[in-house]
C-alpha cells in the first residue's frame, strides 16, 4: 500500500493552484483528524505551505507544494545537459529527439553506476 504522506504530496504537487485541505482528505480516503497528520508532517518537513481559506463560509486551508531548488545533478545525464536549457524549438515533449536522445543517455549513465 502507499505510503499516505507520499500520496498527499503528489496530489498536492499535482495541483500548482493547491488544494483544499477540506478535500484532500476525502481524495486520499482517509478520515479528516489522520489527513491533519498527514498535512502537519508535510508542512514540517517544509514541503508544502498552508494558508487560511474560506470556502462557503467554511474555515479551511489551502495547501500548496513549496517550490524547491533545483539539485544540478538532475539535469546531467553524465556530462551532457538536459537540452531544455536553452531550447529554442517549438516545444512538443512528446515528439522531441534531444529530449529522447538526453533521457537514453540518461538511462545508460544510471544503468552503469
Ligand atoms: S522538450 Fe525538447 S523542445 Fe521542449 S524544451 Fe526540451 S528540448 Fe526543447
């Protein structure tokens, strides 16, 4: 099963505008003391910010990811740099070679660590 703390982070992630801490307890199915829990931890560990929201007349918080720094090491797959850096192509993720290209290499490098 997984781990709830993950789960709420995702969703909350998911979502740049945020969420309801009102309605993320029912979109984990856990009940509303455990998603408090849940949401504590997450604030703790800095990973999200929580703020006063009224919906309906209803005191209730709005959770949103923190933006966190980038590690630089994820945008070198050994010494080649992700080629979104810089792209000035019409970008279509789907479509892109550099991308497909970088991601193989990417994959070769970790397969040989
Ligand atoms: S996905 Fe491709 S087209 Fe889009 S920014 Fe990255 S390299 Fe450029």
């Amino acid at each position: 099963m997984a781990d709830p703390v993950d789960e709420a982070l995702k969703l909350i992630q998911s979502k740049p505008e945020g969420v309801l801490q009102s309605e993320l307890w029912k979109e984990l199915g856990v009940d509303s003391r455990k998603c408090s829990r849940i949401v504590k931890k997450l604030e703790e560990g800095g990973l999200i910010e929580r703020s006063e929201f009224r919906k309906d007349g209803i005191k209730t918080f709005l959770l949103r990811a923190r933006q966190l720094p980038v590690n630089p090491g994820d945008l070198l797959a050994g010494d080649e740099l992700i080629p979104c850096i810089n792209c000035e192509l019409e970008c279509l993720v789907e479509e892109c070679h550099p991308l497909m290209d970088w991601m193989y290499q990417l994959a070769i490098v970790q397969h040989t660590e």
